[in-house]
C-alpha cells in the first residue's frame, strides 16, 4: 500500500508541479499579451488622434476659407466696375455700397484713390461700413489724421501687385472687434498703372466661435496665428515660442508641448493665402485616458482568467475539465455575439415610421444577417429639410464585416454632417476608409440626398446593387457603377439627379435579396423583387410582403447572406422650375430702386449666387434705366414691364415698353480703348448688359418694343 501511495503521491506531484508550471507560463503570456495590445492600441489611438486632428484642421480651414474666399470674390467681382469707376468718380462710392450690402460677411469697404491720380481729388478714399443694426453709412479716410495712403492695406497690394489680407486688428472705436482686410490694387486700363486700391473689412469675431466648437476630444483646444507671429485665437494662454517657430514655417506637422499644464499633442497646418496658420492641441490623457483605465479592467480580467484557469486544472485533476471547459467557452462566445449583435443594431435607426411628425415622408428599412452579425448596414437622418441616408454592403461576413459596418456607418455620419454633396460625401467616405484599409475589405455603397422642399434627389453609387423607382412602373433607377469604397485613394466618384413626384417612391437593397437561393440553387432575382413590389402600400408592408416571398422562395435552404432593404416613399410636393416673376414700373428713375428686391425673389426661388444676382441685378437696371431715359417723350408718363422666367439652368428676362421704336442692340460696341475725350457719349450701358447676359434680342410686336435677356445659371 505504501508503494502505490508513493507512486500516487508522485503522479499528483509532477500533475501539481506540471499545474503550477502552466498557471505561470499563462500568467506571463497574459501579460506579454497585455502589454503587445497596450503598445499596439497606443499607437492606434495616437493614429486615431492624428486622423481626427487632420481632419477637424481641414474641415476648419474650409470653414474659414469660406468666408475667406467670398470676401475675396465680393471685391474681384467689383474690380472690372472699380476700373470703370475710376473715369467715373462719381460713381466710386457705389461700389463700396454694393459689395457691403451684398455680402453680410463683408462689414466695410472703400476704394481709396492713389494720391495725385485724380486732380480733381488728390487725396479720395470714401469709406461704406454696415452700423450694428444692419443699416450702411459712409464717411472718409482721406484725413491727416487717418492717413491711409500709408496704411497696410493700401501700401502691400500695390507693393506685391496682388490681393492681400491685412495683418488681424483690433476696430479700434468701431465696436472694439479683431477685423482684417482683404486688398486688391486696381489699374488704370489705359496707363496700366495702379490708381486704387479696393477693400472689404471682415469681422474675425466668428473665427472664435469656430475654434471655441473644436470638441474631437473632451479638452481639445484650438489657435490661431497670424503671418507676423501674433496670436489671433489662443485658447492656451501662453506664448508658445517653439511652436510659434514651427508654425510660421507655413507647413503642416505636429509636436508635442505642455498646454495649460498638461502634456498635449499639437497638430498645425497653415491656412492658405492668409499667411495665417491654426493648430489644435490635444492633452495626451484625452487620447490615452481610456486605455489606461482599459488596461486596468485587462488586468482585473487576467487575474479572473488565471483563477479560471486555475480552476479549469482543478478540474483536469478531477476528470471533468474538458466538458466544462467547452461548455463555457460556447457560452461566453454566444454571450459576446449576442452582445455584438445588440450594439450593432442599436448603431442604426430602427423605429419606424422614423419622422411620425413628418407627413411628406414614409420610410422603412431592415437588416437580417446571415450569421449573428453581419456586414451590411443603412442609415437616415434629416439636415435642413433634406433627407441623408445610404445603404452599403461589407464584402465577407462576420465579426470583420461587422467591424467595417460600424466604421463606415460612422464616418457616413461624421462626413454628411458637414456635407450636402453626394458625390463629395462618397468620395471623402473612400479616402478615409482607404487609409486604415490594412485587410483589404471593401463596401458597396449608395448615398443619396433627398431634397424633401421639392423631390430633388441628388445621388452617387459606389459598385452597388442599382435601386428600383416605383412611379408610373417599376424601373431601374440609371446608376454609374463606380468603384467600391475602400479600395482606390481619389477615385473620382460621379453624382448624378434625379427628381421624385409626389407618391413616387424608391427600394434600396443589397444582393443578399436578389441572390437569395433555395436548395435548388436558384436566385430570387429582380424580376420577383418587382412582382413583389406591385401595388402602392406602406413602406413597412412592403418590407414584409418581400420578406414572405423571400421566405417562400427560399424554404428551408439556409441563408447565405445578410439581406438589407430601405424603402423611402415620398410624399410631398416636386417643383419641376421657379415660379413666374413679374413687376410693373413707371417711367420714373425712382422706380429703377424695385428692381434689387425683385431680383433678390428670383435669386431666392432658384438658389442663385449672391455675386451672379448682383450682376443680374446691375444689367436689368441698365437696360430698365435706358427705356426710362429715352422710350417715352417728356412729360409723358409710360410703363415698364419686366418678367421673368426660370428654366432647368436658365433665367430669361423680358422688358417690354411701349415707347418710341428702338433697337438698343444696334449700337456699336464702344471702343473702349479711347480717351475720355475721343469716346461718344452713351453705349456704356448696353455694353455692360452684353457683358453680364449671355444672350441679348429685340423685337418691336404689336407695337412694342421688346428686350429679352437671358442669363445661364
């Protein structure tokens, strides 16, 4: 008996010391485990980090070459009748008004003369600025005091024979505000030589406001700095030298510094044309905060796994370990695809009816995967009376798929909401989703943007399944095949438009449905989809009298794919072209004042351009203004009609009097290249309505005279 409790007592041992053995061989790869996803998951992080900087840089410097870039056509638009203006001084004035009235952004303008161009006026700088409850008024510059033949703005654009921003001041006495003006030098077309300079002041108060909105991260801070080294926005308060020097160096880069007393990541980019350079600031516990309480909780785990395994040898020992082992490890892996499938359901939109507050919609959608989780995706959401929505389809299946799911559903999100443009919206979509692309996995995609005012659908497909329209017939909606996202960086991706009428509708699905098969192997196709699709219903209704065909067609075959279906019924009203337009003058010059609120109507009603309404603007007074002078004898007192029409990407203009017979189109063209003197009187006036039209005719009809005017849009 001793022998064998010996030999027992040995095998229990070399089993305990063999247990010990394991347990510390698990531990120790544990924590090797660890600490590999502590150092792979920092470096993601910090990649993560770097995206979304570089990404929230390039969004605000969009923002702020926005209002950058109107100032800056407001006075380039206005040079050609700034050169005009300057054989015309009494006009100068003028053109302040107009661009400060046109442009809110702008908040004063002036075309300053250079001294001893005019005799007339030396020294002529007539100022227009907007006063704080939006009403324009005007003074000079022109003063000793002022002195702005030697200010910054009018001394550097004749310097450098080019537009420039001026250095960030404080509107000392106007409002106390940080300002900046844009400068463009205006030449004399008959010497060639510069003679003014053309302004518009804008206020930088909303460049606060738009670094203040940085929120990529809890504590992330933005600033700005000028081309001289000057802070205009710093949310760190402090100088900063080093990375002064590293942003006046004009180009893009990061580095590290303490802000605020925390250890942050800076990320800088210059801003173009301005000279101006932004960064954002980034505490690195904001970016590894997370982690670092992450890897808490991994180690509170290991040691729970360490225990369990620990147990599990107990087990071993005790001949039982191996179905207990196995049984819990299908638990915990049904457990977490369970979990996965709940938060991969709770990332899209799924009450239905979505927007029960909207009567001019009816939307459904639906996804059942293949596996527990799935690849396919959908998602809607509503910005400014337009309807954001896609439907994609993640090639391969699984947890992978479902990975590359919830990635391009976020950055569908993160990318429409700063974007109406389909094509814009797909393309930036496929950019990001290329870079951290490392699996090779790609997704069909449709995005499409609902105009729900008028049922204009602009819309952009990426390699998927093309849509069926159901208006008069079911039809497949015409789509550009384009490439799939994820697999070429700057694939230019091509939108395309289409208008829905009310009760039209439009079924989204991926290949799932149509390549359903049954145990024969044939397909569901989209001839059935069609056949199921007949007759007008709720959108849901739809989804399940497709459902129940599928489920018919298909039997008991096992489901090879996740199959997805968004169905939108559009319920409001389509304008296929603006309304009409008419108004009814007096042959008085005071009349000539209606036209600006006229045409701003019809720029309203057809989305036009402030700059080109301007301009159209500017021609309908001339022509109006040449019927008021000349169609009708002194003393007379006649009418002006004036009509408007607009067409898919034209607006066709009508003045029509019934004056004195005359053919303004007649005229020859002035010779522009004459002096003052040698030039007739008149011409001017048509000559500007050709410039800015871009077809002019006339006819006299029962016994009218008729000017039509057309302008493409």
């Amino acid at each position: 008996m001793k022998k064998k409790d010996n030999i027992n007592y040995s095998i229990f041992k070399r089993s305990t010391w063999a247990g010990l053995m394991l347990v510390l061989v698990a531990a120790l790869t544990l924590e090797a485990t660890s600490l590999i996803q502590f150092y792979f998951s920092q470096r993601e992080l910090a990649k993560e980090a770097t995206n979304r900087a570089e990404t929230q840089l390039e969004v605000s410097k969009n923002k702020i070459m926005g209002v950058i870039s109107q100032a800056e056509a407001a006075v380039r638009n206005s040079v050609w009748i700034a050169q005009w203006a300057l054989r015309h001084q009494d006009s100068i004035p003028n053109i302040s008004t107009r661009i400060v009235s046109d442009n809110p952004v702008i908040m004063g303008s002036t075309m300053a003369l250079v001294p001893g161009f005019s005799k007339e006026f030396p020294l002529y700088s007539p100022y227009v600025y907007r006063n704080i409850d939006n009403s324009l008024d005007t003074t000079s510059l022109a003063s000793a005091e002022y002195d702005y033949p030697h200010q910054e703005w009018f001394v550097k654009p004749i310097e450098i024979d080019d537009g420039y921003w001026s250095e960030p001041y404080i509107d000392t006495g106007g409002g106390e505000i940080l300002m900046t003006t844009f400068s463009e030098p205006i030449k004399d077309r008959e010497t060639g030589k510069t003679a003014a300079v053309l302004t518009g002041d804008i206020s930088l108060d909303w460049l606060s406001e738009l670094i203040g909105d940085i929120k990529i991260y809890p504590n992330a801070t933005g600033m700005v700095l000028s081309r001289t080294g000057n802070w205009m926005v710093n949310k760190g308060n402090g100088e900063f030298k080093e990375l002064k020097q590293l942003m006046l160096t004009g180009e893009s880069g990061s580095t590290r510094l303490n802000i605020n007393g925390n250890d942050s990541y800076i990320y800088y980019a210059p801003i173009e044309r301005t000279g101006w350079s932004m960064c954002i600031a980034v505490p690195k516990d904001d970016i590894f905060g997370d982690i670092r309480k992450l890897g808490t909780w991994i180690t509170l785990l290991q040691l729970l796994g360490l225990a369990m395994l620990i147990f599990i040898l107990r087990s071993l020992l005790r001949n039982q370990a191996k179905y207990r082992s196995l049984n819990e490890r299908e638990k915990v892996i049904e457990n977490e695809l369970h979990i996965a499938r709940n938060i991969q359901m709770s990332m899209i939109p799924k009450t239905f009816p979505p927007f029960p507050e909207r009567h001019d919609l009816d939307m459904a959608a639906d996804i059942v995967p293949a596996k527990e989780i799935g690849g396919d995706l959908y998602d809607f959401f509503i910005r400014g009376e337009k309807l954001f929505f896609c439907i994609g389809d993640v090639s391969g299946k699984g947890v992978p798929a479902a990975l590359v799911m919830a990635v391009t559903r976020s950055v569908f999100r993160s990318v429409a909401t700063h974007e109406e443009n389909p094509g814009k919206i797909v393309t930036n979509m496929n950019d990001s989703m290329v870079d951290v692309n490392e699996n090779n996995m790609f997704v069909t995609f449709f995005c499409g943007v609902l105009d729900l005012t008028n049922g204009h659908l602009r819309y952009c497909n990426a390699g998927h399944n093309p849509p069926l329209t159901l208006t008069d017939a079911i039809r497949t909606l015409p789509v550009e095949a384009n490439l799939p996202l994820g697999i070429i960086q700057g694939f230019d991706y091509v939108e395309q438009k289409t208008v829905l009428k009310y009760d039209d509708a439009i079924f989204f699905y991926t290949d799932g449905l149509s390549e359903a098969e049954n145990k024969s192997q044939e397909q569901f196709g989209v001839m059935r989809i069609k056949e199921a699709l007949h007759g007008r219903k709720r959108s849901e209704m739809h989804l399940k009298t497709i459902q129940a065909e599928v489920g018919k067609f298909v039997g008991d075959a096992p489901q090879s794919d996740d199959l997805t279906m968004l169905f939108i019924h559009y319920l409001g009203e389509c304008r296929q072209s603006p309304a009409r337009h008419s108004i009814t003058l007096t042959n008085k010059i005071g009349e000539i004042s209606k036209i600006e609120d006229f045409i701003n109507g019809i720029a309203t009603d057809v989305n036009l351009d402030k700059s080109v309404a301007s301009k159209i603007n500017l021609a309908i007074e001339e022509a109006v203004t040449n019927v008021v002078k000349y169609a009708y004898p002194d003393d007379t007192v006649g009418t002006i009609d004036v009509s408007a029409v607009g067409q898919p990407g034209l607006l066709t203009f009508t003045i029509a009097d019934s004056g004195t017979p005359f053919d303004p189109t007649q005229n020859p063209e002035p010779d522009l290249q004459a002096s003052v003197q040698e030039r007739p009187i008149g011409g001017l006036g048509i000559h500007l309505v050709r410039t800015i039209m871009d077809s002019v005719q006339y006819e006299y009809r029962d016994g009218k005279n008729i000017l039509t005017l057309t302008k493409n849009i």
